[in-house]
C-alpha cells in the first residue's frame, strides 16, 4: 500500500489571516473556530475548522477549540498535554479536566489600533 501526502495547495488569503490570528493566541488562551471567524469577519466556523484540518499543523492548534470549550477533536490527548504545560485552565482543574475553561481561557483577539 502507498501512501501519499494530500497536496492542498498554497493557503488562500482566508487561510492566511486564520492562521495569523491563531499564531498571535498566547499561551495558557484559547479562541474557538466561531470566535476567529467573528474577528475576521468572514468564513464561519466551518470555514475555520477546514483551515485548521489543512494547514493548522505549523501554528498552535491546540488554541483554537470548539464553541463549548471542547478539545480538537482526534488531538485530545496531544491537545490536554499542551494545556497543561501552558497552564490552560480547564473545567475540573489540570489534572481532571476534558474541557477549556472559556470564562477564564477565551482570548479576545489582538488589539486593533487606527
């Protein structure tokens, strides 16, 4: 059996300010696909959410969570070790804890200035 690495092509400009903004999340904050989307003004979660499966690799994807703080899905495991070494609170505390706390983790997005 081959396998093969899908090739996606050059990221669309959409896909390259997804990715800025996921870039700029600092540690220990998350923001959720719709939140991202809501600061871009455009795509929609879903459209975050295909960015992230396709070119989120080179960023911290582990940032960017579902609308009720859940983990990205498939990662959870990978996700959790990252937020308990950035210090992430969750639901449950480090040691319990499947869900982000988003009343304490939810970045807001950078400061726009002008």
């Amino acid at each position: 059996m081959v396998t093969t690495v899908r090739d996606f092509g050059a990221p669309s400009e959409f896909a390259d300010d997804v990715l800025d903004v996921v870039d700029q999340i600092p540690e220990g904050m998350v923001m959720t696909y719709g939140d991202i989307a809501e600061l871009l003004g455009r795509g929609g979660a879903r459209g975050v959410g295909n960015v992230m499966a396709r070119y989120g690799s080179d960023v911290p994807w582990w940032r960017v969570v579902r609308a009720g703080g859940g983990f990205p899905q498939g990662l959870e495991d990978e996700a959790l070790a990252h937020y308990r070494e950035e210090g992430t609170p969750l639901v449950g505390g480090t040691l319990t804890g499947r869900r982000i706390d988003l009343s304490r983790a939810r970045w807001a997005g950078p400061v726009r200035t002008g």
